[in-house]
C-alpha cells in the first residue's frame, strides 16, 4: 500500500501527506473497533449470566480524532429492583460512552479548544480539515450543550457543600481581591426572534499581581462566568473561593465593581467596595464631553481622592452650564454623572487610599491598583461571544461562559476527561494487532510490530497532559 502511494505518478507532497494520513486514520480505526469488540466479548464471558441475559448484536460508532468506527456489542436484558425490565450495553457502561455521546475524549477536547476560539461552523470546518472526522457544526454545538451543563451541575453541587459547610479548602491568604463586571450579549428566541440585550456575569478573583515583572500578571486568578440571576451566581462565586481558600482566615476581601446593583450587594457583608476607577473616568468623559478644563479638573480631583471637592465641583459645573435651551444637554449630562458619583460614594475612594494598614503580600507577590475586569472581559467572554452579528440563546449563552471560564482557568480539559474516557487497553492491544485482516494490514517482512515504522516518528500526545491511558498509549507505541 505504501510503495502504490509513493509510486503514483505525478503525485504532490500535498498529495502524498493526504493520502498518508487518511492510511494511518483507516489503521486506527479499524485498531479502535477491533479493541472494542475484543473488549465486548470479554464482558460477556465474564458477566453475573443469572442477572444480564444475552439478546443478540447490535451496531454503533463512536466518533474520534481519526475517523467513525463503526463496532458491534453486545445487547442484554435485566430486571430491576423494582421490576422493572431494562436494556443496557455492558460495554458502554465500562467505558463510559454516555458522557459525551460517542465522542472520544481526544476529539472532544480537540472540539472543546477550537469552539472556545472559533464559530461552531468554523469549528467544525478545523475539525474535519485537520483530523480523520468529519463533523457538522449541529455536532460540535451538541458537545457544547453537554459539557456545558455538566459544569453547570458542578456549580449546583459545590454551591451545596457550600451551604452544607461541608467545604474544607485549606490555603490561607490575608488579602483577597475580586472583581466583577457584565458582558450585554445580543439574544435570540423562538422562531429566531430578536431579543433585547442581557447581561452575562463575569467575575474574577486574585491574590495580587507577580513583583519583580515587566508584565501585570495575576498570582492566582480564578474566572467565573454564566447567566444566573444574581443572588445564585454570588452563591456560585462564593462556593469558588471557599473551595479553594480558607475564608474564616481572609482578613480583607476588596471589591472592585461598576456600581452595578448586583455587583454591590456581594455575598458576604464584610467586603470592601471600590467603585471601578475605568468606569470613573468613563463617566467623566461621557458625561463632560465639551468642557476639556472641566473634564480634566474633575479627574484630577478624582485621582487625588478629594471626592468632595470632586462632588462640588460637578454641582457647579452643572449650574453653570444651564441655559435652559432646547437641545443644550451639558447640565443635564453633569447632573447624571453627580448622581452615579453620589449613588456610589462610599466606593470612590479607592483601597490603596483608605489607610487599610494591609498586612505584607506574601513573597513574589504585589498589591496595586485593581481594575483587571474590563481585561478579563474582552479576552474571556467578548472576543468569542460579542461580534459578528452573533445572537445567543439563554442556555447557549450560558454553556459556552462555562467552556470559556474554564479554560481561562486551565481547567477545559480536566473537565472533557470527567466526561469521556480514553479507548485504549494496554492488554488488549497484541490480540487487536494480530486479528487485523491481511487485506488493509501494512506489509512487512520479518518480525516484530508491523506499525513501529508507521508511528516510530515524533507523537504529539507525548506533550500532552498524561492521563491514564495515554501513559498506556505510550509504553505500547513509544
């Protein structure tokens, strides 16, 4: 087979790398359905025949990163405590198959990293011109949904360990900062019907930014995003920082927030809350769009933490400027920006300049001035989600804040393992090898592994995070 492809005449590179591939995707499908037939058969000799009473074949696929195999298992009948009769596939419920719906864990975090950066039609276009599978952007959208959910019911269950006091983090930090803004996405209904703008919660919690680097980097900066009404999304964030710190021990939480009502009326009591210094100085320079000296006075007064001067100071900018002509909007502008000033007082003042008497950061780490979120929003949840004419359903929205948040964490695909198991057995491997039909098996003289030249080459997977059963990938291939 091999000397056919290089020998075709008039053959390109281009060719050739394609016709390689799709050789080596048909070996390791045709490996996978030999594995899991051979993995079947060994059940259903080793299975309790008094409970599981066998009722024939039937067919299936699992979809991977080299192409569908297609397999038959076993099929049984049992009785429940109850009574009841039920169906199942015994090899399904070993490998876990109904986590993600047949999709390997491979191609599900393949599908997971190219849908978090990518439209699911684009992501579907990567996945079918870059792997052995073709797949629709329905499909890579269904991987979403499930993922998505499952993280959701994570959330339920550690906001309930949470309420139960069952939570036991032990790390201890003295400071904690936290940050939390909205995202307004664009949203559809039924029938695709457009719906108003909603706002997606993001929030973001640190320990205080690196020293000694040219770069703003965050020392231990967890995200969490989703469409939950505010008094559950605060409860999910709370249950985050107590799943990962000792919160009895903080001895400071500080807030940074947009003055946004459900931003100041966080969980716990206690935190301290600064209005975010970019939404200041926004204001400012919306609402003072035609007075450059105005403009620049308010500010530094705000810099300078005279927030009453400040607070004066916009009063009589807005008396000034009232002529009482049609279309004339300053003293109506200042009016506005007085009043989110003044419905945000006690924020204004940010926590450098409140003389907090702050214990020392620990070692490597710095304490300056906050306001990441606008950041964290653009690089988490805008850039895939805003743009491009996109519209959102409610539970779409919300799926794919989970996948995004995640892997801003570094935590995608520890949750695609939870929910898809790898498909190689070590112990099954020399049996599938030697079943392989002589028609589609390379030919080789001699002894040994007749694939050892096909795959003795360098193995992505080996950079990749080890789980179980790529070690097991590994010591057969490598």
């Amino acid at each position: 087979m091999m000397n056919t492809i290089v020998e075709e005449k008039g053959i390109t590179f281009k060719d050739l790398e394609k016709k390689i591939f799709k050789y080596v995707c048909d070996i390791g499908v045709e490996i996978t359905q030999k594995l899991l037939e051979n993995k079947d058969k060994e059940i259903h000799r080793s299975r309790d025949k008094s409970r599981y009473r066998d009722k024939g074949y039937r067919k299936t696929s699992i979809k991977t990163i080299y192409g569908d195999v297609t397999y038959s298992r076993h099929i049984y009948k049992t009785v429940n405590e109850d009574g009841s009769i039920e169906f199942i596939y015994l090899l399904d419920e070993y490998l876990n198959m109904d986590k993600i719906g047949l999709i390997s864990t491979n191609l599900a975090e393949k599908i997971a990293d190219c849908v978090t950066e990518e439209s699911y039609r684009a992501a579907a276009d990567v996945i079918s011109n870059t792997s052995g599978q073709t797949i629709s952007h329905g499909g890579v959208w269904k991987v979403v949904q499930r993922l998505g959910e499952r993280v959701t019911e994570e959330e339920a269950h550690m906001v309930k360990e949470f309420q139960a006091d069952t939570i036991q983090a032990e790390k201890e930090i003295d400071v904690l900062f936290e940050e939390m803004d909205g995202v307004w996405l664009k949203f559809q209904g039924k029938d695709h019907k457009k719906m108003p703008k909603q706002e997606m919660k993001v929030a973001t919690i640190y320990e205080g930014w690196k020293a000694d680097t040219t770069r703003s980097s965050l020392v231990g900066k967890k995200v969490l995003a989703g469409m939950e009404k505010s008094e559950e999304f605060h409860e999910k964030r709370e249950a985050q920082i107590r799943s990962i710190y000792n919160a009895d021990e903080i001895k400071y939480r500080i807030l940074n927030g947009d003055g946004g009502g459900w931003i100041k009326d966080p969980y716990d009591p206690e935190v301290i809350y600064q209005l975010d210094p970019f939404h200041v100085k926004k204001a400012i320079k919306d609402k003072i769009n035609q007075s450059e000296e105005a403009r620049t006075d308010i500010t530094a007064l705000y810099e300078d933490g005279k927030i009453d001067y400040m607070l004066d100071y916009i009063e009589m900018y807005a008396n000034s400027v009232d002529t009482g002509k049609e279309g004339d909007k300053r003293a109506e502008k200042a009016w506005e920006l007085y009043k989110y000033l003044t419905d945000n007082k006690e924020g204004l003042l940010s926590y450098d300049k409140r003389n907090l008497n702050l214990p020392q950061p620990p070692e490597g780490v710095c304490y300056k001035k906050m306001g990441v979120q606008e950041n964290q929003n653009c690089t988490v949840i805008t850039i895939r989600m805003k743009g491009k004419r996109r519209r959102w359903s409610i539970s779409g929205a919300n799926n794919m804040a989970k996948l995004l948040y995640k892997k801003e964490n570094k935590e995608l695909h520890r949750v695609v393992e939870r929910y898809a198991e790898e498909l190689i057995f070590k112990d099954e491997m020399p049996e599938i090898i030697e079943t392989l039909s002589a028609g589609r098996s390379p030919k080789k003289d001699g002894k040994g592994n007749i694939y050892v030249d096909l795959i003795g080459v360098y193995i992505p997977i080996k950079e990749a995070a080890m789980t179980a059963a790529r070690k097991e990938f590994v010591k057969i291939f490598a």
